[in-house]
C-alpha cells in the first residue's frame, strides 16, 4: 500500500507532529495462515508474517490514525515475526447445526448456534471484540483506525498490535457473550519513554480486562447486530493533573514528569458498536465511545470521546458483486486535562504538537472504492480528509490519498 498528502498548514511542530512538508510512505506485508486440527472441535492456528514500510509521520501526528496497515514501529527492510499463535476450542451446546465454510482462521465443518468458544494465546484483541462487517479490515475496506476499531478502546497490544491472553464466548439463541483477559505493555506507549512500551508485560502483573454482550436482531427483515464493550486496564500509569502538578513545581517537562509519577491505577472505558442491513447490497455501521480522559491512554492512541458512522456499498448494486465502497465520518475528542498536558508539551502516544492552545475536535472523513481486479485480487483506492489533526485547529487540514493491492488465495 502506498499513501500520500502534500503541504499542509504548520505554523510550529513538535515531536509527535504531522508534518508540514507533506509526505509519503508505503508499507508491504505477506502472511501465511496455518492451521492443524487437534481433537474434536479444537484448533491451533500460526501467522508467520513478513512486514515492512513505515507510516506517514512515522505513525504519528493524527488520534485517528491514517492507515490500519501502518504499525507504530516501521522498517525500511522486511522483517519476519509470528503475530498470531493460539488454540481455538468450540463446544456445542445445541441448537441448529450451522455449516461454516473454510475461511481465514476457520476450518470447514458444522457447529450449532449454541456453543462456547475459548481462545488462548497469542493475537488482537480486536479478532474477537468490537468487530464489525463494515468497518474492521484495513486490508478491503476503510483505513483509519478509528473507523476499523473504537477510537477509545485502548485495548492491550504491543507496537504490532497483539497480545497474550485468553478470551471466552458463549454463544445462545440471539446473544453472545464475551469475557477475557490479556497482557498490558511493559510501560504505556506515549510520554517520554516510548520504547519499553514496545514490548509487553512479562510478568503479566499489567493486565486488561474486556467483556462485552452482543444482541443479533431483524429490523425490517434485515440483519444486524449491536454489541457493548468494556475494558478495564490495571497497571502503571498516571493521572495527567499529578503531571501538571509535578511539571509546574519542579520545571520537569511535561512528559517526563508523567513518567516520573506513574503508578498502579485503572483506566476503564466504554463502547457501543452497530452493524445493521439496511437492504441487500447496503450497510449502514456506527460506533460510539467514551474512556476515562484522566489517566493516560496505555496502548492504542490517544482518544477519549469518539462518534463514528458510515455506509457501505455492494458492487452487486452495480453490477461488480466483487467491489465494494464505503464513506464515514469521525469525531474524536480528549478531555480538559489531557488537552492541557498536550499544551504542556506533553507527548502522548501518537500526537504532540509541543502546544495546544485551543483544542477543538479531531474530524476525519473516508471514502474507499475496492475494485476486484479478479476474485481473489483487489485494488483499492482511498481518500480521507483530516481536520484538526491531533485536535489542533492550527494545523492542516490534511488530504490524504493512498492506494493499495491485497491477494489472497
């Protein structure tokens, strides 16, 4: 994928800035899905991958970042890692029996619509919680991340984006139930120090929790779902005042005082995620989410408010039942303090201007078209716009264009 944005408006930049000269950037990655059946209803799956490319600003400048594709740690040479490796065990619990096709992850076979799944290993949080058919995969369709995910679900993740843990789901009749628990960063990812934060927890004393209840329904005779998620993050970080307070008495800057004054807290947040049919060959997604804008965000970015929403379309409606196009719209906001430590010159985790004198909220708006060059090969092209960057209304806006080919087979 390639993607790009010239000059923008830049009045002064900071370390975590996008910067105003424009720029542009490509990332690559091939990965391998491997999965063996062990017993009844058991599976281990492993994703050796190979990554390369950076982001646009190093991954940096923008809340809601430009590219699901881009990692917060880049490289200008292929590297190979193993993101994914876990064990899947369903049971049924009744009910009617479902065919499941071979897919991504999946094997081909049955399972009843009442079950329990248990997953444990190594993967995304974001494989099992707050996913949606219409906004979750950077690889077909949208790209900001706070479209293919909750803007403040902070969930745990290392610079790739994975975790360890286990998650559990109990499937029954029109609901699902879903509860796990995953291993924090070694240190939160923003501030002075971003580097530990790299890597995760080895200890596992850092820990998240996330649960969230999923309702399947019909409106009008078409399908949708509507789903509550909840995460509970218990580690080392700290409440933004203390570091005003700490930076005001002592001179420290502001990061750096943030750093100096962490210590075992929680930061909980919440979310409302839609997908609804509105007829055949038509989507409609929103999402909705609120974390605690008091202490620092851990491992996802640096969003406290956020409202999302979008449609996507079938090419079927058109002719092409391969292609499908999408446009949304995000807001995303920060509280009062977190906007006066940015103002302090405080880094977070991907934004930092070294001021912020008047915060407004962040505005993004995407529209994407993924051509099916043939079934398993698709081309897409894709625009956002990007008010208030980083929610500094002196700055940009950014138009940012890319485009990208993902096969499959």
């Amino acid at each position: 994928m390639a993607q790009a944005y010239p000059p923008i408006r830049s009045p002064y930049e900071g370390d975590n800035s996008l910067p105003g000269k424009g720029g542009i950037e490509e990332t690559f990655d091939t990965t391998l899905f491997a999965g063996l059946r062990l017993w009844p209803g058991a599976e281990m799956w492993v994703s050796p991958e190979f990554d390369q490319g950076f982001g646009l600003g190093n991954t940096h400048g923008v809340a809601g970042f430009l590219s699901g594709e881009s990692y917060r740690k880049g490289s200008s040479y292929p590297y190979a890692r193993v993101n994914r490796y876990f064990i899947r065990q369903i049971i049924n619990l009744g009910g009617d029996t479902q065919k499941v096709d071979a897919d991504i992850y999946q094997f081909a076979g049955s399972q009843t619509a009442n079950r329990f799944v248990l997953t444990a290993g190594r993967f995304a949080i974001t494989d099992i919680f707050d996913t949606n058919k219409y906004a979750n995969n950077p690889k077909n369709d949208f790209l900001n991340w706070s479209l293919i995910n909750t803007g403040t679900f902070d969930y745990a993740a290392d610079a790739w984006g994975y975790t360890y843990g286990a998650a559990a789901e109990w499937y029954q009749g029109n609901w699902t139930l879903r509860g796990g628990l995953f291993d924090l960063s070694q240190t939160p990812t923003g501030g002075a120090f971003n580097a530990p934060g790299y890597g995760l927890d080895p200890t596992f004393s850092q820990y998240q929790l996330v649960g969230e209840i999923e309702e399947r329904h019909e409106l009008l005779g078409q399908p949708g779902k509507l789903k509550v998620t909840g995460f509970l993050s218990e580690g080392r970080v700290d409440h933004f005042q203390d570091a005003l307070n700490l930076s005001a008495a002592t001179g420290l800057d502001a990061s750096d005082a943030l750093a100096a004054v962490r210590h075992f807290t929680s930061r909980p947040g919440m979310s409302v995620n839609l997908e609804q049919q509105l007829s055949d060959g038509v989507g409609l997604f929103a999402r909705a989410g609120w974390a605690d804008g008091s202490v620092e965000p851990w491992d996802f970015t640096d969003i406290d408010r956020t409202l999302s929403g979008g449609v996507s379309l079938s090419g079927s409606l058109w002719g092409r039942p391969d292609d499908t196009a999408g446009i949304a719209g995000v807001l995303n906001g920060i509280s009062s303090v977190h906007a006066a430590y940015f103002n302090a010159g405080g880094l977070g985790i991907l934004i930092g201007d070294g001021q912020l004198p008047h915060p407004s909220l962040e505005q993004i708006f995407e529209a994407y078209y993924s051509y099916a060059l043939t079934p398993s090969t698709k081309l897409g092209l894709d625009y956002q716009l990007i008010a208030n960057p980083g929610y500094n209304p002196d700055r940009g806006p950014a138009n940012v264009f890319a485009a990208r080919i993902h096969w499959q087979f």
